[in-house]
C-alpha cells in the first residue's frame, strides 16, 4: 500500500480525492498496489465530511511520518508551499503538484532537490490544468527540437473574449460576468493582466530550453485595454484576438511575450472559444500539433495531479520529470522580434496614409463604416523595435495589437 498526503483541501485538493475515490480501482490496477490517503493537511475542520478522520493541521505530522511516500501540494502561491515541497523532498518524499508560482520560481532548486534523490517532482497540472502537455514534451516529443509553443493558457481571459466578439459586450461587462460565473476572482489582476499565462509559458519555456526562464523577463501584457472597437476591426478582417502566451526560437536564442495577439481563421488557435485551452507545438521533426481540453475547474486539474500521483507511484527510485538547469537563460530583446501590426489612428486616411507609408512601408488599411474619425493598418512584418520607433513620429496611433 502506498500512503499519500494531499497539502490543502481546496478546489484541487477536494478534487484530489475525490477522482482517487471514485476512480479508486483502476488507478490502483495502473499502479499495481492500494493508494492511500492518510492525512489531508488543511487549516479547517471538516466536521461530517467523509474526510474528516483525514484531517490534519500540523505539516510535522505528515513529514515526520516515513510511511508517506508521495506529498500532493494543491494549496497554490508560494509560501508555505515552497516550504513544505522542498522539506518534503528532503525527508524522501516525491511531490505531486499544481501550483505554477511555485514551479515557475523554485522548480529548478525543487527538481535538482528530485534528481538528487531519486525521487520525483512532477507538475503536470501546473500548466494547462487537464492538458497533458508537461509529460508529452518530456517523452513522446524528446526526439525533436521544439521551435515554437504558442497558448491560448487562460481560461478566464478566452471566455472573455469569447464573450466580448460574439456578443459585443465591452470589457467591464465581460468582467463582471466572468466574476459572477466564477471563472474570474474578485482580484482578477492576475488572469486580466497576464501574470497567470507568464508563468506557465515561463515553465514550458524552460522545458524546451533545458535552462531556467524567469517569468520576470518575459514581457507581459494582459487584456485590460481591449476595447469593443478593437473587437470590430478584429471582425472586419476575420479575425479574432486572444491572449497568446508564446515562446519561439530565433536561431540560437528563445523569445518569449504573452500579450493579446490578431489570430487568423487558418490559425489553429482561431476557433478556441470559452474558457477552454489550447497549446500550439510546432517541432522539428514533428511539425505542428494541438493539445486542447479543459484548462481549469476542479475535476480537470485534479485529474492531472492524480496522474502525477500514478507516475510517482509506479516508479519509486527513478526520476522521470521534466528538467532545466538552474542557470538563467537570457531572453531574446524583444525588440529584436519580429512580426506584423494592426494598429489604429485618429483622423482620415487620405490625411495620413502617404505620410505612414513613407515612415511603416507597405500597409493594408482597414476601415469601418461606423468609424469616421478613425481607421486602422497592418503593417508589414517589421521587427518590435522599428515599430515603436516608426509610431513615435504618430501621436495620434491609440492602440496596437501583435498580429500571430
């Protein structure tokens, strides 16, 4: 039999047991003996649950106890998780995860902590919720180089997109009712601004690299200035914009940005609706593919972690993760990017469009019906920083979206 501890009986944790319990038989035919939860760590009671002869509030318990093989830590941010994962790690223990700020700071020191020790700490859920994604690019993709991964990585923010083009809401609304649902918290700086994609493009960026990308470097820019006239142009031109979190080789280095991008329909991330995900992989060898599904909620995300819970089971002594070296990896200058982008300006277009074409070279202009003292361009593919350079001499640009 092997004796587990779940760390927090949240959303996942609560999840956690609940997919061990009902899917209980075959998980223990996939591991070849019982699992077993002994102690559920939370700082509540849990009086009349079927857990509640489970429940524990002191962490020495459960690290002192040599009969627990596997620690799942579904309690999320990073302290006290990052403590208790690493002395967990320390005390013999392999550890099972969801928690993306965790992996995304200290997964290097956590996984060299695993190696040493023969154990194993895995995070499948820490990125894509129930996308298996982690494990994919560690095994069935090893033999390629992979060039590129592109996310729609948030649920919260697609569905309000999703919301914003098929129904013409604007953002406020959008928002609220993603808060109302239950898809946004009541602070939604982290999903609307984009530090929730950050991270976990930060952890597949650092898979793919081998070397450890700070989620700090990565240039981030959320949704919050999308506007229901940005959604307008968007349609005009058979479009639609996502939140796209991204890392791409350029040679011998890596870029990497997460901001809202232009998709077209030929794109494969173009019909990704709601709150669902999707992660864009293109190899070398491989070519391109798509891993979609639920990228959030409970039951999905738990799913994930009981798989890391199985994968740990069935290999007791010998590391299977996903590694990077804890040597920081410099990112590509944005500015040295490249790419196309729709940009929109005040005024005429017979007033301005000789002017922009000497200054941005060739252009598509794009204007609406219902837009008199406006209209829009896409550019040509030009690098970051000779976009920025080119629109200093153009005060009157008022948005810019990346086109994919």
């Amino acid at each position: 039999m092997i004796k587990i501890a779940v760390l927090g009986y949240g959303t996942v944790g609560s999840g956690v047991v609940e997919v061990i319990h009902t899917n209980q038989e075959v998980i223990n035919q996939r591991v070849g003996e019982e699992l077993d939860i002994k102690y559920i760590l939370d700082l509540r009671e849990f009086p009349g649950s079927p857990v509640e002869h489970l429940i524990v509030h002191d962490f020495e318990q459960i690290v002192d106890d040599e009969e627990v093989k596997i620690v799942v830590e579904v309690m999320g941010g990073i302290e006290p998780a990052y403590t208790f994962v690493k002395r967990s790690l320390l005390a013999g223990k392999s550890v099972a995860t969801s928690n993306k700020a965790l992996v995304a700071k200290h997964g290097a020191e956590l996984l060299a902590i695993a190696k040493e020790k023969n154990l194993n700490f895995l995070y499948e859920a820490s990125v894509g919720g129930g996308i298996p994604i982690i494990r994919p690019l560690a095994t069935s993709l090893t033999g390629d180089i992979i060039d590129e991964i592109t996310g729609i990585l948030n649920g919260t923010t697609n569905y309000m997109m999703s919301k914003m083009y098929h129904e013409d809401a604007d953002y406020d609304a959008v928002l609220k009712e993603a808060q109302a649902m239950g898809y946004a918290e009541r602070d939604p700086s982290a999903d609307v601004e984009g530090h929730d994609a950050c991270r976990k493009i930060a952890i597949l960026s650092s898979i793919i690299s081998g070397k450890l990308v700070d989620f700090e470097d990565i240039y981030t820019e959320g949704i919050t200035k999308i506007t229901l006239d940005d959604i307008q142009y968007a349609k005009a031109m058979n479009m639609k914009i996502k939140l796209l979190a991204s890392c791409k080789r350029d040679g011998d280095k890596l870029c990497a940005i997460v901001a809202p991008h232009l998709v077209s329909k030929e794109h494969p991330l173009y019909n990704i609706e709601d709150v669902f995900n999707a992660i864009f992989v293109k190899g070398n060898m491989l070519g391109d593919s798509m891993f979609y599904g639920s990228g959030a909620g409970k039951l999905p995300t738990a799913s994930a972690v009981v798989g890391d819970i199985v994968e740990a089971a069935k290999n007791p002594g010998h590391s299977v993760m996903a590694t990077w070296d804890a040597d920081k990896l410099e990112l590509e200058d944005k500015s040295d990017t490249t790419k196309k982008f729709f940009v929109r300006m005040k005024g005429a277009v017979s007033e301005w469009k000789e002017q922009l074409q000497e200054v941005f070279g060739r252009i598509d202009i794009v204007v609406l019906d219902n837009k008199h003292d406006e209209f829009a361009f896409v550019t040509e593919i030009m690098s970051e920083g000779s976009y920025f350079a080119a629109a200093k001499a153009f005060p009157q640009i008022c948005q810019m979206i990346r086109v994919k």
